[in-house]
C-alpha cells in the first residue's frame, strides 16, 4: 500500500522563519512516520487579498485553482501558522479563504471537506502561537469541513527552540511533533479514498 500523502506548508515568507523551520521539522517526522511529505511555499501561490468584486470580474485567480489541486492531490496537510495579535496571518488567512471558493466537481472530494489536517505554531512568546491554532482549528474543522486533529504542536520560545540546522531541539516540541505527525499519517491512511 502507498504511503499517505501529506502536503507541508508554512503560513509565512519570512526570510528565517521559525514556522518555515517547524514546517521542514514536520516533513521530516511525517517522512519518518511513513508518509510521504511534500514540503511547499506560499511563495509560489501569490494571491491577491480576497475580494468579491475581484471575483466576480475575474473569477478565481489561477493561483488559488493550482494551490487547492495540491491539496486535492494529497491525503492530508500541515500548516505551521506564526500567530499575529492572537490570530493567523493574512498570508494564510487569504490563502486559505481563496482555495475554499475554487469550484470541485460534483462527485470529486474538495481542498477540505473530509480531508485530515494538523496544524503547528511556532513563536518567540510562551504560549507557542496556541491562541492562533484554536482560530484555525475551528475555520478549518467547523467552517471548511476538515477532519482536524485535536492534537496540535505550540512551539514558545521558539528563537532558541531551533539549532542553526533547522533542527527542532526542543524536547518537549520535538516530542509533541513526532506524535502529531503518527497520528496525521495513520488518520490520512485511513481517511484516503480506496482505489
């Protein structure tokens, strides 16, 4: 049987960025796991802010039709957020708000709905951007229709949480990445259509 599918992403740019750290960090323990991760940037999705006056004049841009196809490609997907005044940043917000307005076919299995999703934060504060997890947990698993996992990975301090190879070196994160990472790739196992 294949490994599951996991699309890896951060939701920042940031040249350094912890959550660019913990993504790499979760390919490589959803790998480790036995799935089969496939690490990508924002960058290459550039999406104006979301506007439905833009939409319906131009209709959904191309970026957002090709970032859902990665999801649709994939059996499950972890986002590492940094939180940005307790919520998620626009980046991610947009992107995410612009894939959920891509039209799937009747029959087909959408970027969301009944897709297994985990989320980490990573951030210089104490509480590891939870505040913003449970702002995503709660878009993605009511609002989209995602099986979210209940787990989540909190990062805090998370300038020193790193070593200079992008190692998480946190025993305590570590330890909570590894378990979220388990759980993804056996919850997209068994959530994965069959044939």
């Amino acid at each position: 049987m294949p490994s599951p599918t996991i699309l890896v992403f951060a939701g920042s740019l940031r040249t350094g960025s912890h959550n660019e750290k913990l993504a790499a960090a979760a390919a490589r323990a959803i790998d480790k796991a036995g799935g089969a991760a496939t690490h990508i940037s924002l960058s290459d999705y550039p999406l104006p802010i979301y506007d439905a006056d833009f939409e319906d004049a131009e209709g959904v841009p191309d970026a957002a039709r090709q970032l859902a196809a990665r999801f649709m490609e994939h059996d499950g997907v972890f986002i590492a957020s940094p939180e940005y005044n307790s919520g998620p940043p626009a980046l991610l917000k947009n992107a995410l708000d612009w894939v959920s307005r891509v039209e799937v076919p009747a029959g087909a299995r959408g970027p969301y709905r009944g897709r297994v999703f985990a989320l980490g934060a990573a951030s210089p504060g104490a509480l590891g951007g939870y505040r913003n997890l449970t702002f995503l947990h709660h878009m993605l698993g009511p609002q989209l229709g995602a099986i979210v996992l209940p787990d989540m990975v909190s990062v805090p301090s998370a300038g020193e949480a790193f070593d200079e190879t992008g190692t998480l070196v946190a025993a305590r994160p570590a330890g909570r990445l590894r378990t979220v990472a388990e759980r993804l790739v056996e919850m997209a196992e068994m959530t994965a259509p069959q044939g």
